[in-house]
C-alpha cells in the first residue's frame, strides 16, 4: 500500500501541472478545471489501487480520463455557454460585450480561446508537443497514430491556430 | 516563430500550490504531510480565501485582547509580589525581635552564671546561624525576582513574536493583492517599519 502511494505520489508531482493545464485550457473555468483534474487523479488512484494500471501507462490514462471528463462535462452543460470567436466576430456593439472585451483582454486568454476553437485533436497535440513537452513518439502514442501522421497532424494544428488568431486580431473586441 | 511563443505563454498556468497539496491529500484520504504544513494550508484557509479580510481582522483583534489579558495577567503577578514581600518584611521584623529578645536573655544568664563562656558562645552561635540563615532568604527573593522578571520577558517575547506574525501575514497578503497608489505607498511604509522592528505601526499602517 506505501508502495502504491509513493507511486501515486511520484506520478501526481510530475503530472498534477500537465493534467490541469490541458483541462483548464478545454474548459472555462479555473474552478471546474481544479474539479476535473482532481476527479482524473481520483480514478487513477482507484485504478491503481484495484491493480488494473501498469505504472508505465499512467500519463496516456491520465489524459484519457481528463478527455472523458471534459467531454462528458461538455455534454452535461451545453458547449453554447463558451465564448466562440465567431460569435464575438459577429457582435457589432463593443459595449454590449464589456464583460467579454475585459476577460479577453490578455494575450493568454486570447490563445486560449483560439486553441478552444480547434478540434479537439488539434487541441490536444498543440497542448501535449508544445506546452507539455511531449516527444513525438509520446503524442503519437496518446494520439493512436504513426509518428508521420503525428507531424502532419501538428503542423495541421499550428496552421489552423494562427488562422484563428488572425480571425481574432481582426475582430475589433480584441484590439486593445 | 511568434504563434509558439504566444503558445509557450500558456505554460504559465499552473494549479495553485495549496489546492494541488490538498487534493493530493484529499485523495489519499489521510495526511501524509507535515503538520507544519497543514497548520500553514488551513491558516491560509482560514484567513485568507475563505473570509478573507474580514476573518483575519478577527484575528488580529483576539491578538490584541490576548495581549491585554496577558498584561493584566502581569500586573496581578506584581501584586502578589508586592504581597510577598509584605509577608517578608515582617517575618524580618519578627526575626530581629526574636534577636533583640535572645540577646537579652544571653546578657541575663551572662549576669546570672558569671564567668562560664559557655552560654555567651551558645548565643554567637545562634547570632551566625540566624545571619545564614537571614542571608539564605535573602538570596531565595532574589531568586524569586530574577525568575518572575524572566517570565515576564517570556511574555513579551511570545507577544512580540505574534504581532511579528501578523506583520509578516499582512504584508504578504498585500503583496497578492493589487493595490491602490495609496495602499501600495502603505504597504512600502509597513515594509520598511517591519525591517525596524516596528510592527506594531505595520499592522496600524496596513489596517487603517
């Protein structure tokens, strides 16, 4: 049992920083990312206790639990409640949008909202190669696919990002 | 490339430090953390994210109020001291009697018996051992002095400690927060009374 809690211990310290990152980035709040990630961590902790989890797996069942998580927090809720760059594209009155335009109002939260409307493949890649280190073998891993499709599928999400933040740099709400 | 740099500003997101220990503890289902810690993480609780301001005014205040006790505490130390030594001057006095009374019973037996030297030596040796013995109690007030000057300054210590942690605490509550032009000038006011040792006028300062 100490075994197992060292264990857990060790993959908790290396990962808790990762784990919510990637949810805080897919959902739309600090307190709902805190939520999801803790529920994640939980299930790892049972799984491993029943002894179903190799420790060397643990990173992939820990993004696919915090991917199911978030999905099945989306389905709960409704997505509709998340701001779409779209829909802040279409809005003509800058006033009406004054609680919008503060909490975009950072550099951060514009990326991030841009990497919120990837797919979530895209997501996902840029999130685990460029901001979690991953190796391309790691992320071909987590992705299900061959290390060339992997490349192709990052360079894909790093193209269609830099088309949505030109979208947003166009919207007049972003321009401080 | 700008659009990487823009996504490693992303890597700036990271859990708070009290929530990732307190899940991982939660999780575990027991503490596995030092109790230092844990006092830490639940006076940080306590005074600041779940009341706020207010509950660490409370604080301060039971602070203070303990102060006050522990000052009316002394002062009533002082009075028993003063009782004591009351008790003691006159057990003196009834002592120094005692002498006067056995010098004049030594003269009358000296008048008495004559020439014998014995009784005159008996009373010298009940002179030096009434003097040792006036000397020992001597010594053991002085003790008793130097022992509830000691406690006292315990005391002061202990209070000089609490508002040194409450100093401390404000100053780093500040810090977090953003400030107005006015506060922050407070809050470098109180910096530099803190390095003073004035703490007192930090916890004035940061409070008013």
């Amino acid at each position: 049992m100490e075994n197992k809690e060292k264990e857990f211990s060790k993959i908790y310290d290396q990962y808790i920083e990762k784990i919510y990152r990637f949810v805080f980035l897919k959902v739309d709040s600090k307190e709902t990312a805190q939520d999801l990630t803790a529920e994640s961590f939980l299930r790892f902790w049972q799984a491993l206790n029943k002894g179903n989890l190799k420790i060397e797996n643990a990173p992939s069942f820990l993004y696919k639990i915090a991917r199911n998580l978030v999905v099945d927090y989306y389905r709960k809720k409704g997505k509709n409640e998340v701001v779409s760059i779209e829909k802040i594209g279409s809005v003509e009155d800058a006033r009406q949008n004054l609680e919008k335009l503060v909490t975009l109002n950072s550099e951060m939260e514009i990326i991030k909202k841009a990497i919120l409307e990837l797919n979530e493949d895209y997501q996902n890649v840029i999130i685990w190669y460029y901001l979690d280190d991953l190796s391309i073998e790691e992320v071909s891993k987590l992705c299900g696919r061959s290390i060339p499709a992997t490349r192709v599928l990052i360079s894909r999400a790093v193209k269609s990002l830099r088309e949505t933040l030109k979208k947003c740099n166009k919207i007049p709400v972003f321009a401080s | 490339m700008e659009i990487l740099q823009k996504i490693k500003l992303l890597k700036k997101i990271k859990p708070e430090k009290e929530w990732v220990f307190l899940t991982k503890r939660r999780i575990l289902g027991k503490s596995n953390l030092s109790p230092l810690f844990e006092f830490q993480s639940l006076i940080f609780n306590l005074f600041f994210r779940k009341s706020g301001i207010l509950v660490f005014s409370l604080f301060v205040f039971s602070l203070f109020f303990s102060a006050i006790v522990l000052n009316s505490q002394d002062s009533s130390v002082s009075k028993r001291e003063n009782q004591v030594i009351f008790q003691e001057s006159k057990t003196e006095t009834l002592k120094k009697e005692e002498i006067k009374s056995d010098k004049e019973i030594a003269k009358s037996e000296v008048r008495l018996e004559g020439n014998t030297s014995k009784p005159a030596s008996n009373v010298v040796k009940s002179k030096k051992s009434k003097n040792i013995s006036q000397k020992e109690n001597n010594s053991t007030k002085t003790e008793n002095f130097e022992t509830n000057n000691f406690a006292s300054k315990e005391q002061q210590e202990d209070i000089e400690n609490q508002t040194q942690l409450v100093a401390k605490y404000l100053i780093e509550y500040f810090e977090t927060r953003s400030l107005t032009e006015e506060k922050k000038e407070d809050l470098k006011a109180a910096k530099e009374y803190f390095e003073k040792g004035d703490f007192g006028k930090v916890i004035e300062l940061l409070l008013k």
